[in-house]
C-alpha cells in the first residue's frame, strides 16, 4: 500500500500554527529544529485545545526536535502515520 502525503506551504509556520488553532487547517507538522519559530504558534494551539507534541510523539519541550500539532481527534492518527516514514 502506497501512503501520499500532501504538503502546502500556506506562508510563516506561526501562521500555519495559527490556522490549526482557529480551525482552517486539521494538523500541522514539520521535521528540524525551528523551537523558536514554533514556541508562540504552539501556545495559541493549546490554548484552543489542541494538542502539540514532538516529531516523534512525546511532550514538546525546549530544544524539542520536530513538532506535530492537531486537534484532539486526529494528533494519534497523524503520530502513527508518521512514524511509518
């Protein structure tokens, strides 16, 4: 089976972020160590209710490296298909 993932670049990561909390966009994720570009775009996804994590699944801390954001029904399925590339 064959698994495509699609990617658009909407404009500044803070942006995408902001999109995902206010809803226009389902989920967000991103590979490297951009925390800086990530830190105020996580807070306003977890002030919504959404959920942030690293690249890999576990709590978004300092130095953390890669981000995965979505809301709360669908952060586990995007976690698992990620770890499958």
């Amino acid at each position: 089976m064959t698994k495509t993932v699609a990617v658009k670049m909407l404009g500044a990561v803070s942006l995408q972020l902001a999109y995902v909390a206010s809803g226009r966009l389902d989920g967000y994720f991103e590979f490297g160590d951009d925390y800086y570009d990530w830190l105020a775009g996580s807070l306003l996804v977890q002030e919504a209710g959404g959920i942030i994590t690293n690249g890999q699944g576990g709590p978004f801390t300092w130095g953390t490296s890669g981000i995965i954001t979505a809301n709360t029904s669908l952060h586990g399925k995007m976690v698992a298909e990620l770890r499958e590339l």
